[in-house]
C-alpha cells in the first residue's frame, strides 16, 4: 500500500509557466498572438468546429502555436466582423505593437476601451490551444503527473477532506482542471457527479481572467458561471463571442468570482506555499499577498525560477521584503523538476514528523 502524504494547507502558485508543458503560451507568446490575430484579421473566414483543436496525436510546439492561431482567427473574424469596426481592431494592434514589452492584460488595464476586443481574441486564443492530446504528453516536463504520482493516495476518500490542497492560478486555461477531472475518472472510474465532488474538496482560484467553467465544476442552480467545453468543442463563433462579453479581468469593478481575500487569507495560513512557473511581478505579487504584513511573519512563498538569474531573485526578494523568495539553488529546474523534489522534501519532513 503507497503511503499517503499529508499536505495539508499547502498552496500552489501557478504562473503561465505551469501551463507551457501543456502546450500554452508564455505571457510574451500570448501578447504576440493576440497581435497575429488582429494584423491578421481574415473578413470571410469560416468556423470550422471540426478542425480545431481536437486532433488526436499531440503536435509538436510550433504546429500547436499555427493551429492555435488559426482556429482563432477563424473564430475573431467570422465574430468580430459584423460586431467590431476595422479601425477599432486595427486601432487596438497599432496601440499594442508600440506599447512597451507588457502582458496583455497589463495593456488592457490601461487602455479598457479595447476589452471587448481583447476578451475574443484572448478566448479564441486560449480555446485554440487547448487540446485533449496535450494533457498526458510529454511526461518528463508533466508537474501535475509528478503532483498526483507522488502525494495521492490512490482513493477517492481522500478528496474527502476539504483543505489539503489549493491552487491560485494567474493563467487564463483550464488545463489543470480538466487534468484533475480526467485524472479522477480514469483513476477511480467516477462520474461527473462525483468527480465534482472531488473537485470540490480542493480550492483552485483563477487571480485574473479565466476561459470559463467546465461542466464539472459547476452545480444545478450555479449563477454566473458560464459553461465553456474544454477547446471549444461544439460552440459556434458568435456563441464564443457572446461567451467572452462575460469574461472578467480582475481589475474590471464588476468583477465578483474573484475572491482576494480569500487568496490572501489560504497563503497567509498555508503551512507551504509553492510557486511554479510564476513571473514574480510586482502587481501580481501585491494582488495574493499583503506586503504591509509584519515582516516577521508569513506569508513566505518560495518556487521554480526557472532561468532567473541571482540579480532578478535579489530583487523580487528585496521588493517582496523577503516574502517571495524565488528558490535560486534550482534555477534550473522545470515545473516537473521542481515538483518533483519539492515532494521530495515533503516526504522528508513527514518522515521525521514534521508536518501534521
């Protein structure tokens, strides 16, 4: 019998990084997307529902980032075309290629008069590179593979116990919730109603902009939670456009699925807090943790750095006041790596009891 480790109160981080070995883009990709979509704005595409995203043999990176754009840029003109003037997108990918190197939602932030815009192109995007195939590719760089190897009791029951695990995600997909969804169901041969319940059990807040709800993650009489297929699948372009008007980025005021407090109060009571593949920007840094807090006291949040050098770690750290120290000794580890041997450490430390 695998022995079960316990992680309670242990909250993961996760940035675009995490997303990457599933085939997403990188904060920078997604921005020069999002520009190929507008340049490129096709007036007579037509939405073909069975070509994208579903192939069944995974592709390699470049072929995903192509059919992405495609797929998107079928659906943004096929939508966009009777509902957004041309001199709005083209004025929105002018703004863009000459605003400084920010993400996309740092752009929009400022200049909101594009959000209906972006939200398309963002949702046809993020549609586009989800695809089934790429959940259990590659499982070398597979986190979420090394997560539930490592740390789950093969039973239900465990899931059982609401708190164990949580997630705050900055990325835009669901590919960690359909992982988790499938995971259940080929693991424990459960239904939806039961993988819900599961899913349930672990507490996964989206900071920013999410694509939607999967059917799973929602119950009868839910409101406000729009049931968007994992890809897209069956949805027309004007059905995605009229699905991305209800999208929300967090600074938007009528923003209400986004619950800071909470985020703030899960790392600031964590026992660990893990970040993967995260950019350690300041914003974003500032939106999940208090840095007014007294500084002898958690919140204390360490991770992947991947490629980070010592100057970059030196000055997260220093703006942080020593809150978020990115973990330097592993810059060279992916998400996977680092799983790895942060589960490493957790057995370690359960081993010689040092965790409840």
């Amino acid at each position: 019998m695998k022995k079960e480790i316990d992680i309670i109160d242990t909250v993961f981080i996760l940035g675009a990084g995490a997303s990457w070995h599933f085939g997403f883009p990188t904060g920078p990709e997604l921005r020069e997307d999002i520009l190929h979509v507008l340049l490129n704005h096709p007036k007579n595409s037509m939405f073909d529902s069975d070509s994208f995203p579903f192939q069944k043999t995974p592709l390699q990176r470049p072929s995903i980032r192509a059919n992405a754009r495609k797929f998107a840029s079928a659906v943004f003109g096929t939508a966009s075309s009777p509902q957004i003037s041309s001199s709005t997108i083209h004025g929105m990918a002018d703004s863009l290629s000459k605003a400084p190197a920010t993400t996309i939602d740092q752009f929009i932030e400022h200049r909101q008069e594009f959000l209906p815009l972006a939200k398309l192109a963002m949702l046809s995007l993020i549609l586009g590179y989800e695809r089934f195939s790429q959940l259990g590719h590659d499982a070398d760089q597979n986190w979420f593979h090394e997560l539930w190897a490592k740390l789950y009791n093969p039973d239900p029951k465990w899931f059982d116990k609401p708190g164990r695990l949580s997630f705050v995600i900055f990325n835009y997909d669901r590919s960690l919730q359909e992982s988790m969804i499938r995971a259940f169901a080929s693991l424990f041969n459960i239904q939806n109603d039961q993988a819900r319940k599961c899913l349930e059990a672990i507490e996964i807040h989206h900071v920013n902009m999410r694509a939607g709800y999967l059917a799973e993650e929602t119950k009868k009489g839910d409101r406000g939670k729009q049931i968007i297929p994992y890809g897209g699948a069956g949805l027309t372009a004007y059905r995605i456009f009229e699905l991305s008007k209800e999208l929300r980025f967090v600074f938007e005021p009528t923003h209400e699925s986004i619950d800071l407090k909470r985020i703030k109060s899960l790392i600031e009571n964590s026992s660990q807090t893990i970040s993967l593949g995260f950019g350690y920007d300041n914003e974003n840094i500032g939106r999940i943790i208090d840095l007014e807090n007294d500084r002898s006291v958690k919140p204390l949040v360490s991770g992947s750095c991947f490629n980070m050098n010592r100057l970059q770690v030196n000055d997260v750290s220093k703006a942080t006041h020593k809150l978020v120290i990115p973990d330097y000794q592993n810059n060279s580890l992916n998400c996977a790596q680092y799983v790895r041997q942060c589960v490493s450490m957790i057995e370690r430390n359960y081993d010689r009891g040092l965790m409840a």
